[in-house]
C-alpha cells in the first residue's frame, strides 16, 4: 500500500507539516501521471479526448482506493480489475 495513500486517509490528525509533505507527494505524483498521459496523447496512444489533469487525479484516486480495498478484501485481484478499466477508458 502506497504511504502518502495510507497518510491521507488520517489527514485530519496529522500535524500540519505532515500533512503538507502528503498533499505536496500527491500532487507530484498527479503532476507525473498528467505528464505521462500527454505524453502518450501526443503519441497517439492514448484517446485524444483525454483530459490528462483530471485523469491523473481519477488515476491516483482510483489506484489508492483499490490498493485499500485489496488488503481489506485480501483479493490481489481488486487492483487489477481497476488497473484494466482505467487502461481501458486511456487507450
């Protein structure tokens, strides 16, 4: 399970630094993941109707809830399923 996920979920008792860090790990991560989805835009990889700032937020929003889900569920096959509708709607 991925630590700035994990963070997030208790943002309202973290102290404020701590909750920076988190917010600002975040945000690079979606900030990469747009980079990597206009990337593959331009590439025509990926559907040109594709918003890649809004999906990078879907993406990460989507892997981190499906990563909780896995380990509640003990069912490796919850990430998966995600992982595939959402290289599904990208491709």
């Amino acid at each position: 399970m991925c630590l700035a996920g994990m963070l997030a979920t208790d943002v309202l008792t973290l102290d404020e630094p701590i909750e920076k860090a988190v917010a600002d790990l975040i945000e690079t991560i979606k900030l990469g993941i747009a980079q990597i989805i206009q990337y593959g835009i331009k590439q025509k990889e990926f559907n040109p109707n594709t918003h890649p700032e809004s999906t990078a937020s879907a993406l990460v929003a989507a892997i981190e809830e499906s990563l909780i889900l896995t380990q509640l569920f003990k069912d490796e096959n919850t990430f998966k399923h995600v992982m595939d509708v959402i290289l599904n709607r990208l491709l």
